[in-house]
C-alpha cells in the first residue's frame, strides 16, 4: 500500500451519512480529501467539524456530469440512499448511480485509481434466499417504485465489472445493508431514525405491518472501518462482497429497544406495510470475514446510545423536524 500520506482519495456523497464518516476516517489516516457532492441529501453541517481542515477540499458537483481531477482512490457513494429521497425523482437517481458510474469509471481509467462502488442490498430485492449470500442474483421488481433505486444499482454493478473486464480496472463493489448511526438524515423515513425522532418528541411509534418483518442493523463506525478494509484488499479481489451486521432483529423489537433507551412514554402504533418492502433481510457476512477479517462487532444497544444522543441535541437546536413514513 501506498504511504498513506501520498493518498488523495475522492469520495463522491461525502457530505451524506456515510460519506462525512468516511471522510472523517480519511483524514484521520492522514490522507488528502476530496469530497464532491451536489447536496441533495448531504450538507455541509455533517463536515461542519473538518470544513477547514488543511487536507479536506469540498467542492459542489453533480456526479451525472464528468469530473477531471488527479485522485489515487475513488469511494463512490454519491446517491440518495433512502425510499423517500431516492423516488423523490426517481429519473435522477437512475441517472446518478448509471451515469455516476460511468463518469467516475472515466476517471478511475484516466487516472489508473482503485474504485470502491457503494453497492446495496437492495440488489437482492425481495429476497427468496434467506440469509443473503454474493452469488445469489435477487428477486427485484424491474418497474415498481423502488426499481429507480434497485436497479440503478445493479447497472452500477455491471459497469464496475465490465469496466474490471474490459479495462482492467481495480474494483471493489460493497453490498451495504442497513446502516445506522449520527448524521442520518432526520426526515428519510428510515426506521431506526424515525423510531427515535417519535420517541424523542413522545409522538405515536409507527410500526408498519405486523413489526414480524425483519432487519440487520450494522453500526457506522463498523462499516466504514469494512470500506477502508475492502480497498486495501489485494487486487484480485473484487468483491462484490455484503457488508452488514448479521445479528438480526424484529421491527418490533427495534421500536420497543427505542422506546426504553429514550425513556419515552411514546405508544406503538400500526399502519399498512408499503409495497415492495422486503420481509427479510440479513446478509451472509462470511465473505467479508475470510477475505477483510471483518465483522460489524458494535451491539445495537450501543450504537443506538450515540444514535439516540445525535438526534437528542439536533432536536434541541431544530425542534421542527419531522418523521415521514418509514421504511428500512
Ligand atoms: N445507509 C445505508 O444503510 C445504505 C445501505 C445501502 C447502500 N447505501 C449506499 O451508500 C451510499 C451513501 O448512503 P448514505 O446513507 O450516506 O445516504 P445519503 O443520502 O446521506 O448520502 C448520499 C450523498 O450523495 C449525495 N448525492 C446524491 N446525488 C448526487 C449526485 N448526483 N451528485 C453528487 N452527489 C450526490 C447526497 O447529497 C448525499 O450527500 C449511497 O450510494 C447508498 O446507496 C447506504
């Protein structure tokens, strides 16, 4: 590996959830930053601790249109990442991970970078095998509602392995499962921040279907720590390779854990599950094991402790937010 002081890593979405841990994870290690987005879940209040940092640069750019700087690593991460953002305008977000993919491609070939592609779960769909291994191809819906999303990332994941085939590029494609942690965005309906965003205000808990359905959560922190693993893999390994947190929990039991931990008086109500929700959905983590020596390792309780806390203070300083419907 390079003396990781010569890095100059560009990662696109670094403003979003992941991309600003990620980000700060980079600097820690004493790379050179480039994080690019267009803002569009993302804000500079999650860099709002780094903004000045010497090795961080920040700079406003759609991945849709090609981007020419000088990077020895690419972490593509630019998407909106949760049901409410993504069909929102569903055209764009085919468009950003489709034509995000070739443009950051481009620029791995151009500059001879390794690329990281954040991949989802969500290639698998409504999964009829249950856990989750690499080498099963998915059950999605080509046309409903979420497909702008599904889709798009499994597009993404044939340009990163024809570009690997065809051009020799390094890749590394990462199958993230559901991730969780400070700086989520309070109002994207996922479950684990609209649990906590409800409770916090003392507002009705909305559990959707019977709260039967099951999750993997994976803490941030361990997640990114699998990101910064996958890339320093040898070359031969591509993945695509799931990474998540293989402890599985009831909906349920989420919503209750929540309600504890905040000391809420928050009731549990039910509502109609949307269309297309998985049932289940847990990955089968022993690729990443054997070929990253990697396992999310934070238990829930833990990570909700931060997590609980982080919308405990942005509650205080914007009272205003509000859950949507929610979705894991
Ligand atoms: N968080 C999860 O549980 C999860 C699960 C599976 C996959 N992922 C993937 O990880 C990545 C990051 O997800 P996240 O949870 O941090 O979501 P996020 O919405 O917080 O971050 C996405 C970032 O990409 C930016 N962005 C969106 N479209 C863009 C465009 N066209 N050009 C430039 N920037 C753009 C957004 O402004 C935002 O900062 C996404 O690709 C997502 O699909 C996340």
């Amino acid at each position: 590996m390079k003396d990781s002081y010569l890095t100059r890593v560009l990662v696109t979405g670094g403003a979003g959830f992941l991309g600003s841990h990620l980000c700060d994870r980079l600097l820690e290690r004493g790379c050179d930053v480039l994080c690019v987005d267009n803002f569009y879940t993302g804000s500079k209040r999650n860099l709002a601790h780094v903004l000045d940092h010497p090795r961080l640069e920040l700079m406003r750019h759609d991945v849709t249109f090609p981007l020419y700087v000088e990077v020895d690593q690419i972490f593509n991460l630019a998407c909106p990442a949760s049901p409410i953002h993504y069909q929102n305008d569903p055209v764009q977000t085919t468009k950003t991970s489709v034509h995000g993919a070739i443009n950051m491609l481009g620029l791995a070939k151009r500059v001879k970078a390794k690329i990281f592609q954040a991949s989802t779960s969500e290639v698998y769909g409504d999964p009829e095998v249950h856990p989750q291994p690499e080498d099963y191809w998915g059950h999605v819906n080509p046309i409903g509602f979420r497909s702008c999303y599904d889709e798009g990332k499994r597009c993404a994941e044939t340009l990163f392995f024809d570009y690997y085939r065809q051009h020799k590029l390094r890749i590394k494609v990462g199958r993230i499962f559901n991730t969780y942690g400070p700086r989520m965005h309070p109002n994207d309906g996922r479950v684990v921040s609209n649990f906590i965003v409800q409770a916090l205000r003392g507002e009705p808990i909305t559990l959707y279907g019977d709260g039967s359905q099951t999750r993997s959560f994976c803490y941030v922190a361990d997640l990114v720590e699998a990101f910064l693993r996958m890339m320093e893999t040898p070359d031969d390994f591509t993945g695509p390779c799931n990474l998540g947190n293989g402890d599985e929990f009831t909906i349920a039991q989420l919503a209750e854990l929540v309600v504890e931990m905040t000391n809420s008086r928050a009731k549990i109500i039910r509502k109609p599950l949307p269309s297309d929700d998985p049932k289940q959905r847990k990955p089968d983590t022993r690729l990443a094991e054997s070929k990253l020596g990697w396992r999310a390792t934070t238990p829930l309780r833990e990570g909700l402790k931060h997590t609980i806390a982080y919308f405990d203070q942005l509650l205080r300083e914007t009272p205003a937010v509000r859950p949507e419907v929610n979705s894991a």
